[in-house]
C-alpha cells in the first residue's frame, strides 16, 4: 500500500500525454466554442454554444479528457497493432476541427435566436489555433425584439367557440410580451392539451395560424385556429368534432395468464366516455404499474360516427428471474467484509400481477491467518399485491395503483460475544402521489430479537453496563414504520439536475403500552411479552439530496446529501434496541471507516467486540461527490464526508467530535449496473488524542488510516 500514492501519480502522468500527438499535416483539435455578445448580454453563452454543428471533446476538471489521452497511447509506429486497437476502442477520437462547417453553426444560432424572439441577428466566427488546439470564437450581434401590443383571435364558431372562450383566461401568450415563435409554440402545446382532453382527437398544434404584423404604429399579434392543419388548405376543411370511446378491447400473450376481472378494474376507458387524452395516459400509466408486461399499447381507430375503437395490447416479458448483488470493504487492519445476496423474484405468481421476492443473503467479517469472524444469515420472502387490501379498486382513479405488501424475514447472527436470531414480519402498502412523490407505510411491523450463547466476558460487561444491556437484551417490537421520499426527477437513472427529500419514521410500542397492566413484569420493571420486554421508542431520519449535472451528455455531476437522525427511548426501554440505532462508515457513506466503526462521538472502538459495533442514538453526515466520466464504460469520483454518530448531545461537543474524510472512487457503469471501488482516507479522527486528532497524507496509508469499499450502485 505504501506504494500507491506513486501509482496513482504515474497513472495521472500517463494520462496527461499530449492530446494532439495524433494529428497529421494541418490538423488542429478543437477544444471551445466560446460565444461572446456584443453590445446586449440577456441570453446566456450556453444557449447558444450547443448550437454549433461541431462539439469539443468533453473533459472533467482543469480540462483533463481521459478517453482522449488514452486514446493518444497508441503506437504511431505500428498502424495496426492489438495495443492501438485497444487504444482506439478504448478512447476517444479527438475532435479534428473542420472550418467548413462553421457557416453551418451560423446558421443554426441565427436560427435558434430568431426562435427566441431575436429578428435580424448576426452572428461572425474567428477560429484560433495555438500548438494544434482551435477555440471557435462567435460574436453575436443581437436582432431587434418587439413587444405584443395587442391580440386579434379567431376561432370556428360553435361549441368551440365557447369551449376557447373559458379557456381564455390560461393563454399563455398576453399582450406586453416578447413576440417569440419559442411562445407561440409554448402556446399551441399547451392549448391543444386542454382541448384534446375535451373529446377532440384529431385537434393538433397544426390547427394554429399565428401572424404577426409589426409595421404599423402598434405589434398586432394575429391567433387563429383554423379548422384544417397548417399542410393543407381551406378546401380541406372539416368540422373539429368531439369523439367518444366505442368498442374497447384488452389482449395479452396466452404464454402469460392474468386475471380478467383484475385487467377490467385496471381499465379506466368505458364504451360512450368523451375522448380524453389525459384519460388514455392515465390508462397506460395504471397497466405499466403491474410491472408484469414488458409494454403496454393502447391504439385508438377512429370510426366514421366519431367513436375510437381502442385495442390495450399487453406484451409479454420474462415472468421470473435471479438476481446477485455483492458488496465488500476491507481496511489497513485486514479486517475483511463480504454481503453477497441472491434473489429470485416472480412478477405474476398467482396470476393476478403478484409479486413475489425470495432473498438470501449473508454478511462474513474475518481477519485473514486469524479465528476472528462474524458470520450472519438472513432469509426473507415478500409479496406484493397490485391493489390496497381492504379499499375497493374503484377508489383508486389515477395513474398510480397503490400496492400491499408482505414480508417476513429470519437472521442468524453469530459473533464472538453472542448469538443472536431474529424474526420480523411486517403489512403495509406503498404507492405514490403524482409523479414525484412516493410513499411506504407499515401500519404492522413485528420484530423478535432473542439473544442467547452469550461469552462470559460479554454477560459479565452487559451485568455492570446497564444502557449495553437494555441495548443488546432480548426484545419484542411491534409498531409503525413509514418512509416519505420526494424527487424533481423521479427517473431511474436521472439525466438532468434533481434533488431528493427522504423521511423515515418509526415507532414502536406505543399500541403494546396501552395493555401494561394485562403484562408481567420483568426484573427490572420492564412489561414482558414472550418473556422478554417490548420496546417503546421513536425514530426519524431525514436525507437531503442534490446532484447538479453537467457537460455533453451530462458527463459531470456534483452530489451532495445530508442525514439527521434522532431516536428518543422512553416507557418501557431506557434505550432503542441496538438494530434500530444509526451507525456510520460502510460502503456508502464515512468511507473511510469501516460500517460501524465511527463513534459515537469520541469514543474509540470497543476493544470488547472483535468486530466493530459502534451506534448511536442520534446522526449527522454531510457528503460530497464529484463524478465525472473517463473512457469506455469507466468513470471517476473524488469524494469528501464529514459526520458521526452520538449517544446523546449533551455530553459530547458535537461540532469538534464530528468525523472528516475524503476518497477516490472508480465506476464500471454497464448500464445495467454500476461496479464501484472506493477508497476513503480520514482527514480527521475524534477518536484519537485532541493533539493527534488532524490525519495527515503521510498517514493516510498507515494503520486504520484508510478503507476500501466495494459495492453496486452509486452511495447515494
């Protein structure tokens, strides 16, 4: 290990070859399209800039491309070696710079400005070349903009006629304006949505005229709807009629059987209902939601009476399947971590879009050359129904069908001071509000944790530590859980900017309290149930999210998060159960540490337990990734986390005893799933002496200066 910090130097020097070395006679890279404004500056250079006709390689930060550099490994001696090929595949091309497509990126900004409302703009390019690198510098001379001065509409007389008239009020473009086709065309979409959800099917943007007359004294904004489209004339005109709903059919593969009763209650479209656009969408969105088809159709035939026939076609998919995930950490302490997990999962097993899970997993911790280990076993099994158990289907209107969910789970816990089995089963249901919001709730959540083979030295610490003891005891749980979560992009792989809110809360024993005296009691007070005392507690976590992304096909990221976490025992506990409190460190967050190896506050590890189990009752992280792509499926992140974890806030100086570090992390992204490897070094340790708190990069690869993680899917 101590030799890695000159790997990753040599790598860094390897990959900052020259990125022109390739180039032959008169060719130049291009590295920029700069646009400059002269005179008036309200638009932005990047609204512009994308415009051109020849893009610059991406880069990450100080510029630093590293397809590109690998790409100018290759051998120029040898035309058709396997290292040049590897190089090429490998790598990226550079962007050979071409001046014959520069009156093309012209024409396109001049384009793109008279859509914005910019009439007669300019726009010149100067290429400049320095040591083969060309930045294409455009200065833009912006047109003239004129305001509406007032709007002249025109629409077919009759019932829509007065159907446009309530609409008035939500035109979007308003006299005062800038006069812009970019408005217009804003303009016409969202009109035509409001009357395509009023039963006119045939009805498209291409039924507005717009004219604008700007030579007199006022801007006459001229808004026509007309009852023939844009590419034909008026001798093609017809009526703009409504349309309803005739026959309805659903079909799907006879290899995948479902319930007909369930897909008729699914089916919101009904025989002499007005046509509504909205209403198909919310029909496609409700049969998605059974996540049993690989797609769902829905062809609309219009009929010479203005009915559409409409066909739900649902296409089979592959019904079931397994499914591995593994994750693993190691530190300068050679203490080694494995969880692999295996799961099957069936989409449909009783034929009516039920969901059934079967998870084995496993978390191994050993020491190599050593008898210390950790060994733990988890089976669970899960169904998911495609409907809210105890609420008929018909309340349930929208695009998202609520699902019920059941669970049940046994793990096996053998450590050196203790064994440990515990079961959980749990009912509730999930489902979501709109498009962005998102829901879990468990009304019934049942855990039994038993501990038992106890090691002496260990009862004998749970004897004289009475808050160790109410931690680690035997117990029951029974109460509520439920996890709120909030996206602006709720896409699976977000390509935008988003942001995130999650709130987890959970209770337990608050329904149990209200039968204490119908309960023994234990030794020290506690009500009993099974011979072991329930607990009463209340818990909450609330993640924070934001990533900012950037560059050609957003090649660059910025994520942050922010967790809080509190949890306050009281009734029948002095303290929440052990696997209900927060820890820190692990593969996703502190990664640095080893999982559960930070705090709480400052307190060192445990010399007692061999394998880190270090908690607390109260959280604070705050992390920082800055991700960007390399070559091929490869990409890259630096990293920087500060946190930990408290008993209580009131015995510890929270902002002095808060953990820091900062890492390196490498990603094979195959669409699919992400392969990640991280390696987090501390930059501060609380639980060293005040003197010896700060770590610096001469001990990063000392003992438990550092820690490596490998695991699927991106931290956070």
């Amino acid at each position: 290990m101590k030799h890695l910090p000159a790997l990753i130097l040599a790598l860094f020097t390897l990959a900052s070859c020259s990125t022109t070395r390739l180039l032959t006679g008169n060719q130049s890279r291009l590295v920029e399209n700069k646009v400059h404004f002269n005179g008036r500056t309200e638009l932005k250079p990047s609204s512009l800039s994308a415009y051109a006709k020849q893009t610059p390689n991406t880069h990450t930060f100080f510029k630093w491309s590293p397809g590109l550099s690998i790409y100018n490994w290759a051998d120029t001696t040898k035309a058709d070696s396997g290292w040049n090929r590897f190089c090429s595949k490998v790598g990226i091309a550079p962007v050979i710079f071409d001046g014959g497509i520069i009156p093309n990126s012209i024409e396109n900004m001049e384009n793109r400005l008279e859509y914005l409302g910019y009439y007669g703009s300019k726009v010149t390019a100067v290429p400049e070349t320095r040591n083969r690198l060309t930045t294409v510098h455009y200065y833009v001379d912006l047109g003239k903009r004129y305001r509406i001065d007032s709007i002249d509409f025109s629409v077919p007389e009759g019932v829509f006629s007065d159907e446009f008239a309530d609409d008035m009020k939500s035109v979007s473009v308003k006299p005062g304006d800038w006069l812009s086709e970019s408005a217009l065309e804003e303009e016409s979409i969202r009109s035509t949505a409001y009357f395509r959800n009023l039963g006119y099917y045939d009805f498209s943007k291409s039924n507005y005229f717009f004219e604008a007359d700007t030579l007199g004294s006022r801007n006459i904004l001229h808004y026509a709807i007309k009852n023939h489209t844009r590419n034909e004339t008026g001798e093609d005109a017809r009526p703009i009629e409504k349309y309803r709903f005739g026959d309805i059919s659903i079909s799907h593969s006879k290899d995948v059987p479902f319930s007909e009763t369930l897909l008729r209650k699914i089916n919101i479209l009904k025989p002499g209902q007005l046509y509504s656009e909205k209403a198909v969408n919310v029909n496609f969105a409700r049969f998605s939601t059974l996540r049993v088809f690989n797609s769902v159709g829905i062809e609309l035939q219009p009929q010479p009476d203005h009915t559409l026939d409409c066909s739900i076609d649902l296409r089979e998919s592959k019904m079931q399947g397994v499914k591995f995930n593994i994750e693993a950490s190691t530190n300068s302490s050679a203490l080694v971590g494995i969880a692999p997990k295996i799961s099957y999962f069936h989409k449909n097993i009783f034929h009516g879009g039920e969901r059934l899970s079967i998870d084995f997993s496993g978390n191994f911790q050993f020491k190599p050359r050593t008898d210390l280990r950790s060994t733990e076993y988890t089976a669970s099994v899960a169904l998911s129904l495609p409907r809210f158990v105890g609420l008929p289907m018909r309340v349930f209107t929208g695009p998202n069908i609520p699902r019920t969910d059941f669970s049940a789970s046994y793990s096996f816990q053998d450590r050196p001071e203790y064994v440990r089995n515990i079961a959980s089963f749990s009912y509730g249901y999930n489902g979501q509000i709109g498009d962005h919001f998102f829901y879990q709730v468990s009304p019934v959540q049942i855990n039994y944790v038993r501990l038992n083979k106890v090691s002496d030295s260990f009862q004998e610490l749970l004897i004289q530590d009475r808050g160790l003891r109410a931690t680690f005891q035997s117990h029951f749980n029974a109460g509520l859980t439920s996890t709120w979560y909030y996206t602006s992009d709720p896409a699976l792989v977000p390509k935008a900017s988003y942001y995130f809110v999650r709130l987890n809360i959970d209770g337990s024993g608050n329904v149990l309290s209200l039968f204490n005296k119908a309960m023994p009691v234990g030794e020290y007070g506690e009500r009993l149930i099974f011979g072991s005392p329930y607990s009463q507690f209340v818990r909450a976590e609330l993640n924070l999210g934001k990533t900012f992304r950037w560059g050609a096909e957003n090649g660059q990221a910025l994520a942050m998060r922010l967790v809080l976490g509190a949890g306050v025992a009281y009734g029948n506990s002095s303290e929440i159960p052990y696997e209900k409190q927060f820890f820190a460190g692990g593969a996703n967050g502190m990664r640095a540490w080893r999982s559960r190896s930070l705090g709480p506050g400052f307190d060192p590890v445990s010399d007692f337990f061999s394998i880190p189990s270090q908690s607390g009752n109260f959280k604070f992280e705050f992390d920082m990734e800055y991700r960007f792509k390399m070559f091929w499926k490869l990409e890259g992140a630096l990293f920087a986390e500060v946190g930990n974890v408290w008993d209580n806030l009131v015995d510890y100086d929270v902002i002095r005893s808060l953990a820091g570090d900062w890492g390196l992390g490498l990603r094979l992204n195959l669409d699919f799933i992400l392969v990640r490897l991280d390696g987090g070094f501390k930059v501060y340790e609380p639980s060293r002496d005040e003197g010896a708190r700060w770590v610096g990069p001469a001990q990063w690869f000392n003992r438990d200066g550092f820690a490596v993680h490998l695991g699927i899917g991106y931290p956070f």
